[in-house]
C-alpha cells in the first residue's frame, strides 16, 4: 500500500483521491481492466475525462 500511495505522489496525484476512487471502482472492473486504477494509469484516463474548456 505504502508503495501505491508513494507511487501516486510521484506522479503528482493526491493519494486520498486517488484512493477512494480506486475502493469505490474496484469490486466491479474486471479482472482484465485492473491495471486501468494504477496510479500512472488512473491519471491518463482521468486527465481524458476532463473537458477541454473551448
């Protein structure tokens, strides 16, 4: 855990966000979509969803 959280610190995410997204999305991503709430990973789909202000 200490790994994970160090982790999203290095990659500029605030852990308790990262955290608490990853409990509450966890128990219904398939196994194969896992890797989808790595932190590095969590902040690349994050950062997509954003909307682009025009």
């Amino acid at each position: 855990m200490l790994t994970l959280i160090t982790k999203a610190r290095l990659n500029d995410i605030d852990p308790k966000a990262w955290l608490a997204d990853v409990l509450a999305r966890i128990a219904e991503l398939p196994v194969s979509r896992l890797h989808e709430l790595l932190p590095w990973e969590w902040k690349a789909i994050k950062a997509m969803e954003i909307p682009v202000a025009a």
